[in-house]
C-alpha cells in the first residue's frame, strides 16, 4: 500500500514509521522545512525509544521518505492519514481543527482514483463529516472514503503499542465506498493478524467517540486512585496495596492504578476538557469526566504543599531539589506536566529551585522561569533542603541515595511516584513521605 502521512509530529512520524516497517511505501509530509530538513538528515525531532533505529532502517530500505511537498504523494496514495495537531482553542477548551481542516482542503485537490481519508488525529465527533463535506465540496468528483482510526499510543511505548496493540479502531461509515474502505484498513494492518491484535470496525462517529472515552477512562482511574491515595493518608492505609487489591479483580484491572502527582502529557488533559465541551454542547453533560479534570488540577496545584508538609516547615529560602520535568519517563515532552505547576508555586513561596530531567531540559528550560537548570542528579540535590521525585525516570530508582544525603543540606525526600520503600527510606536516615502510603 501507499501511504501519505500528512503531519509528521509524533503520532504521524510513529504512525509513519511503524507503516513502512510492516512493508508499505510511506510518505511523512510536514509543512515546517526544519522539521523535514532533520528527518532527511537522519534526525528524530522527539525523543521515543526505538524510533531512531526504525526510522533508519526504513528509509535505507526505501519503504520511508520525508517531503514538504505532499502533493505527489497524496496523488498516489491509497490511504492519506490526516495526523496534524489538534490543540485545545484558548478560551473555550475546545479542540481546534484549523489544520484538519486545512489538510482537507489539500487532500480534496490532489487525490487521484479511490483513496482512503484517514483521521489518525484525534478529533471529536463529527469530524469526519466534516473532511467529507470539505473534500466533496472541494472536489465533487472526487473518489474517496472519510475513515476515522485514532492512535492510542503512549509515549515512551509508542512502538510497541503500534506493533502490539490490544485492539485497532477503525470508524467507517456504511456508505456506497464502505467495502473498498474496508480492505484499504485491513491490508494496512494485516501484519497485526500475526499478533491476533483484533481490527474492531465500527460506525465513524462511533470511532471518534472511543477514543476520547479511552483517554477519559483512563484519566478518570487515575484520578480515582490518587483521591484514595488522599483517603489512605487520612485513615492510615496503603494506596499500593489498596491498587493491588482491587486491580486483581479482573473487571478493575490493576493497569493506570498508580498514584501521583496527576496526570498529565499531551492527550488526557486536552482530551478530557474536549470530551467535557463536546458533551454540554450536545446537552449530555459528562460529569464524571468534570470532576475528573477538576481534581486533577487541584491536585497538581497542591503537589508543592507536600513539600512544606515533608519539611516540617515553610519552602521560603530554602533550596528544593526536582528530579524528573517531564510528565512522564522515556519522553522529552513536557506538555501539561505536573512540574509545571510544582516548579512555579515553590518559587512562589519563596524556594530556590533546582533541577535536573534526563531528556527534558531543553524544553524544560524554555517553560520554567527561575529554575536553576543542573546537569546530574546529583548536581541538583547539591545542597537542597528538600528533594522532589517529580517523574519516575529509571536512573531516579538507581541513584546512590547515601552520596544524595551527603550532598543535601538535609536529607529530606517527597516522593511524588512511590518509587522508595518507606521503612527503607526511614532506616537510610531520610525524612520521608510518598503518596498515598500513611
Ligand atoms: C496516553 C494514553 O495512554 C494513550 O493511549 C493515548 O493515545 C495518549 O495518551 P501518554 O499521554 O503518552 O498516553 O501517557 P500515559 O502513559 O498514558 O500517562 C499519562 C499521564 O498519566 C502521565 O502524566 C502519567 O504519569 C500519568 N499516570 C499514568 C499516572 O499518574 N498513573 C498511572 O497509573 C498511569
């Protein structure tokens, strides 16, 4: 198959990727010239584990290309996937799909014989109509079917998640091209047969709605266990154990049970207030999913009272160390990342802050006003009063913690991931508190 992935930010590099490994011809196309410009020169603009070798492999074997000019490929496509961003609008939390719909309009005017439109990115519902009334009216003659196929890939497992995943979606609305959309869909997944990963087809609006569900779901389970990490903390109980408890239960399940700072990243913060808009404006309003969004600001709000909580005592001229920036390990991304808030409320309170992130530095250090940037660990715990597990990065679990205590001011550890054991801590000579754990 032929394929040309309009946007190439990370689902569509991923998604791009992952296609030409199975064994398609795959076009990344992208209007930034720098962007497209690195590709070309064997640079991957984000940081995802694996795709460096993938990305390599591919275009030496001819299978993947980069373009800033789509449209020969888009020509010769049998299926265009629509990957372009699709930010919250300022103001009202809706997801703004200024570059879906410009990519319509592109697609609309170049597409040759039948070709399958996919929207890779997420989009709410009723998106899909849209592209297919943009292509119509552009191009009336135009031989095409509007297909939606969101992404569920995690950032860090991205690969994995592409090559193995639980289930792929796919929305195609029963129309006279129905059939031919179909088999374009399943040829282009057919090496996930291997894996008995199953194709799940279902209407397009259907489709759209799954994935905001998906993320809105999951949000809402880690919003559930971290307010009883809150409620074991006031009765004296274990939220780990409390996650394992009910997570064998089959119907729970025990995955996205582990308490933290709140969620955050580029898809379940922008996700959850775009499904809460969609659902007032159709007058079926997700409540669940208010609440949801709603605790997990307070609670990344509150994250650096813990601090003063562990200290005893006021942040005010004291030196709290951070470890880990990002919203997660594995990613350089900081989108919507707990740090975010963390960072500027203890400077606000009157603590000098240091900080160090494996990968997320760069970005970091355009975002965080008045942190003091470290190149190790251990550069940033130097001389802290405090330090802060912010992101659960494996070089975070391995540090030498009797060098972190000698180079503190006083060892004194909040650990937003519950990535110590507390009697170890105690036993090691640190004040210390985790989450959820009494
Ligand atoms: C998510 C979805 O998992 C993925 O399917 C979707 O397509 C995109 O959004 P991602 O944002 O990359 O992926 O990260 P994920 O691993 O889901 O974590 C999201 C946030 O939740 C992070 O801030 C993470 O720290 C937090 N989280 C996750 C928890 O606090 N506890 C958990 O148990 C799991």
């Amino acid at each position: 198959m032929r394929v040309a992935m309009i946007g190439s930010g990370y689902v569509g590099l991923v998604s791009g990727a992952c296609f030409a490994d199975f064994g398609h011809t795959v076009v990344c196309i992208d209007k930034d010239p720098s962007k497209i410009e690195r590709l070309n020169r064997g640079e991957i603009p984000i940081f995802e584990p694996g795709l460096d070798d993938l990305v390599e492999t591919n275009v030496r074997d001819g299978r993947l290309s980069f373009s800033q000019d789509g449209a020969e490929a888009i020509r010769t496509a049998d299926a265009v996937f629509i990957a372009v961003g699709t930010p919250s609008r300022r103001g009202d939390g809706h997801a703004d799909l200024s570059y879906v719909h410009a990519a319509a309009e592109e697609i609309a005017g170049l597409i040759q014989g039948f070709t399958v439109v996919v929207t890779k990115s997420t989009v709410p519902v009723g998106t899909g109509d849209e592209v297919e009334a943009i292509i119509r009216r552009v191009n009336p003659d135009a031989d095409f079917a509007v297909v939606s196929n969101p992404e569920f890939l995690r950032e860090g497992a991205a690969i994995g998640d592409f090559k193995r995943p639980d289930r792929v979606v796919i929305g195609v609305n029963e129309d006279a091209a129905a059939e031919r959309a179909r088999t374009v869909m399943s040829e282009l997944y057919r090496p996930l047969n291997l894996n008995e990963s199953p194709l799940l087809f279902v209407n397009r609006r259907t489709s759209e709605l799954i994935k905001y569900a998906a993320n809105a779901f999951l949000a809402m389970k880690i919003t559930f266990i971290n307010e009883m990490a809150d409620l074991c903390e006031a009765v004296g109980a274990d939220v780990q154990q409390v996650a394992r408890g009910i997570g064998l239960d089959k119907r729970i399940g025990a995955k996205f049970l582990h308490a933290g700072p709140g969620y955050g990243g580029s898809c379940f913060p922008k996700d959850t207030i775009a499904l809460v808009r969609t659902a007032q404006q159709y007058g079926a309003p997700t409540r669940l999913i208010e609440a949801t969004v709603a605790v997990n600001d307070a609670r990344k709000q509150a994250m650096a009272g813990r601090v003063e909580k562990t200290l005893g005592a006021s942040v005010q001229g004291k030196t709290v160390a951070l470890l880990g920036l990002t919203f997660k390990p594995n990613t350089d991304d900081m989108r919507d990342a707990p740090s975010l808030d963390i960072a500027p409320a203890l400077i606000a309170a009157g603590a000098r802050v240091q900080a160090f992130d494996p990968e997320g530095m760069h970005e970091a250090a355009k975002l965080l006003d008045g942190v003091e940037m470290k190149d190790s660990a251990y550069d940033a715990v130097q001389g802290a009063d405090a330090v802060v597990i912010v992101t659960e990065w494996d070089q975070f679990r391995a540090l030498d913690l009797d060098r972190v205590k000698l180079l503190m001011n006083q060892p004194v550890l909040v650990d937003l991931r519950n990535i110590y054991r507390p009697e170890d801590m105690q036993r090691r000579g640190f004040r210390y508190s985790g989450i959820g754990r009494g």
